[in-house]
C-alpha cells in the first residue's frame, strides 16, 4: 500500500527540516507541524498514511497526540506512527510503542532509514488491509479433485503456466470449479507468499465495481469519507482473480486493459497514477467470443486476457470422476457431523451416475452433505436420501435435443413422460381434459402421476406464456 501523505509533528526546527525534505526526496506529499494543537488539528481535517511524531513537544507528549488517534472512532482510517525519539528518550519510545507506535527512529537519522521506515509501513498497510479483506472474505475449497483424462490435463496446464507470469482465463459452467483451478495455480507459482485476493464481478453493482477495483479518493462521491485501496492495489505484488469478468459494464473495460497493459489506474476521484504488479486469472462461465460479437466485450481485452486458456468441463462429460468425489465429500461430511456411514448403497451409486449435475461440482457436494444430514443413522446412503433424479428425469433443454450423444439416450419412457407433463401444464392440471387429449382413462393418468411422484396440484398455476 502506498504511502502518500505524511504528517511530521516536531518542534526542533533542524529536525523538522530535515525529515520534511527526506520525505520528500520519496515522492511522498509531507505536512509539518510545531505543536501537539496543530498536529491534532492537521489530522482532524485531512488523512495522513504516516506520521513521523517527536517524543516530547513544547505543549505536551507524544503520547498525547497517539491517545487522541487512539480514541477517534473505529471507522475513521488512522495513520500509522513513527516516534521520533533521541538517545536519551528510548524508554519514552518504547512506552509509545506499547501505546500503539507503529516503530521509532533514534536521532539523527539518514536518508536510509527513511526510506526504510516508509517501505517496512507500506509494507504493513498492505498486509493489515489484506487480512481485514479476507476476514470477510472466506476461502474456498482448494484442492482440484478428481482423476478423469480431463482433470489430468488441467493438471498438467496449471504445472505449466503456475511459474511464469501469464494471464489466464479459466472458462467453465458454474460450480466446475474456477476458483479452485485458479488458487491451484496460485499455490504452485512463485508468489505463493503474496496476497491472492478473489473478486466474484456479479456480486458488485455496477455503479460500485470501479471504486471496488480501483479504490477512491476522500470526497470522491457521497459517502467516501477516507480514502480506500482497491483490489488492485491490495492484491500489489500477488494475484487477483476476477471471476464472472464478463459481468465488468463496457464503460470500465479500458480502465482493466490499462491495468493489463501499463500496470498502473487512477483511484476514482484522484489524480495520482497509482503503479501495482498484479497477475490477474480471469474466469467466466459465459461465451465472451459471442459476447465480442454483440459489442458487449472489447475485442482487444479478450485477447489480453485470454493468454493461457484453461478450460474446466462440466461434471456430466466426466462421469468417472463422480463416486471417487462423492466419497471424498462424504468422508469430509462425516468428520464434520460425526456420522458414522460405510458409504454410499449400489442403487446411490448408480444414481449418483446417471444424475446430470447442472450444478457440477458445487452441486454433488451440497448433495452429500444434505445426504448425510438425512442419513438417520442408516449403514449406507441411498436414493431416497439423496433426493435427486436420474437423466431420463431431467427435461432436456432445446441444445441438449442438437446433440446426438444427448438424443441417443433417450427413451419411449422419457418421451411420453415429458409428453404427458406437457399436456398437464397445458390444462392446468385439469385430469378429465388431459386424459381426453391422451386418450387415456384418469385412473391411468393418476397412476402415471404416482409413478412420476407429481401431484395435480403441481400443475394448477402454471401461467403457460411464461
């Protein structure tokens, strides 16, 4: 984290002078004051990053100044503190340490140790306002689980780009496991000590996601009462992954391509170039070549972010992987209810197969641990705890009916199932007229409705244009 603005609080003019131009050497914006009184005044008005404060003033202590930053509101973002202390004052430093210095330096000084307090502060803002994020911010499940041809690859291309500084972008339906792909490569680069901040792009506003990506100045629209970092500058010297990217409005995307291209943005609100090293891992599950197409993503970003694609295929195209994951969850879910179960029965297994998995990953394990919770003390977990359904179950979508594979699986059953549902939906659940249009008697229809476990009142309320 950068530390632009720093408040000297000294009254030896000699001393004063000489940290002011030190400071200033760094680039950084310096304010320099006498007194305990102007001091307090000084960071009643504005925000300081640091702020380099003698041991004794000529109108009180330092500590008197540190108490009156102790006991302002928890909201208000407070600087860090430097005790400027002489030979014969370290117990007074070290007392203010206690109080809640950040450091202190011994008199005199060199330009140095300036520049060494201001990297070791910059240093420790970044790594306060980083935990502060993640306290809000839980981790996910990192571990990549499976063993089809599929995940093998992944595998493979994550032990490949993981220690170069390559832009990824990680494509997949939702619950496949993106963020889990992008933290394995996080894991196995050279940054495995730095930040790695995750941003899900649909879950900001869109009147937000500047400011949340690029932080804001003080004043820079109603209620920006302090300055504020944004992901980019926290994540500084690490990794942010932006999933959903293709969620980012039009509006923003050349602000994101110059953070690509040139490493550096302005807060919103301010005027100071902010530089950061950022290795970004995009993910999304939508079609960003056909997105290019509508005008709804810069062509030239897509291509600056899609340097190293990685592609995560759905659950249902790697049928091999289910069981083994499904007894992984199981186990974990046991550990955390302690429920003692010898696994999953033939019939759970078979149905565990044949499911589709929408929800892919995130979905088989929500599964097991409902499973589980519902378990009872039974040996095994069967169908009837699992409570989800078998593909010939699963209305098929309009692709799914382009794709061979899909429409070779098919059955009578399937077909005059959805057939008989449909004409259900159309009468609203009215049985004398769907069985008229089936051609069938109502005691037929009722027992195929048992067979399905549907009920008539299911059907009572469908509004048909929907």
């Amino acid at each position: 984290m950068y530390i632009e603005k720093v408040l000297v609080v000294n009254d030896e003019p000699g001393v004063r002078k000489s940290l002011e131009e030190m400071v200033r050497q760094h680039r950084r914006s310096v304010l320099s004051v006498e007194t305990r009184t102007a001091a307090e005044a000084a960071l009643s008005k504005d925000v300081f990053d640091l702020v380099f404060l003698s041991s004794h003033l000529s109108d009180g202590e330092g500590k008197d100044v540190l108490k009156y930053l102790n006991d302002l509101p928890a909201v208000t973002i407070k600087p860090l503190v430097v005790i400027v202390s002489g030979f014969n004052s370290v117990p007074s430093a070290v007392e203010a340490i206690k109080a809640g210095a950040f450091d202190y330096i011994l008199k005199p000084f060199s330009l140095q140790e300036i520049e060494g307090v201001l990297k070791k502060a910059e240093a420790y803002r970044q790594l306060k306002e980083v935990n502060q994020f993640f306290s809000v911010h839980k981790d996910a499940d990192t571990e990549l689980l499976g063993d089809s041809d599929a995940i093998r690859n992944i595998r493979e291309l994550i032990r490949k780009v993981a220690p170069t500084a390559a832009t990824v972008l990680i494509t997949g339906e939702n619950g496949t496991g993106k963020e889990v792909v992008a933290r394995e490569i996080f894991r196995k680069s050279r940054l495995i000590d730095k930040p790695f901040l995750a941003v899900n792009c649909a879950a900001i506003a869109e009147n937000l996601m500047e400011s949340e990506f690029f932080g804001h100045e003080k004043g820079a629209f109603t209620n920006a009462s302090a300055r504020r970092p944004g992901r980019f500058e926290l994540a500084d010297g690490g990794v942010l992954f932006l999933d959903e990217i293709a969620e980012i409005p039009t509006h923003l995307q050349p602000k994101l391509l110059r953070v690509l291209q040139e490493k550096s943005f302005e807060r919103v609100g301010g005027t100071r170039t902010v530089n950061v090293n950022v290795r970004l891992i995009a993910a999304t599950n939508r079609n960003l070549q056909k997105l290019m197409k509508e005008g709804k993503f810069r062509e030239d970003l897509y291509y600056r972010l899609n340097v190293f694609p990685i592609h995560i295929p759905p659950l249902r195209e790697r049928k091999t992987d289910i069981i083994p994951m499904a007894e992984i969850f199981l186990e974990r879910c046991m550990k955390k209810y302690d429920a003692k179960l010898k696994g999953f029965s033939d019939d759970a297994k078979q149905l565990l197969t044949e499911h589709r998995w929408p929800g892919n990953v995130r979905e088989l394990q929500n599964t097991v641990e409902r499973a589980v919770l519902l378990s009872n003390g039974a040996p095994y977990i069967t169908p009837a705890v699992l409570n989800i359904s078998t593909a010939s179950d699963v209305t098929l979508r309009s692709e799914d009916l382009k794709n061979p594979e899909v429409v070779s699986t098919v059955s009578l059953d399937y077909v005059e199932k959805q057939h008989i549902l449909r004409i259900l939906k159309v009468t609203r659940g009215n049985c004398t007229r769907a069985a008229k249009l089936l051609n069938i008697t109502t005691r037929t229809l009722y027992n195929k409705l048992k067979a399905y476990r549907k009920t008539v009142r299911e059907f009572k309320h469908i509004n048909m244009e929907e």
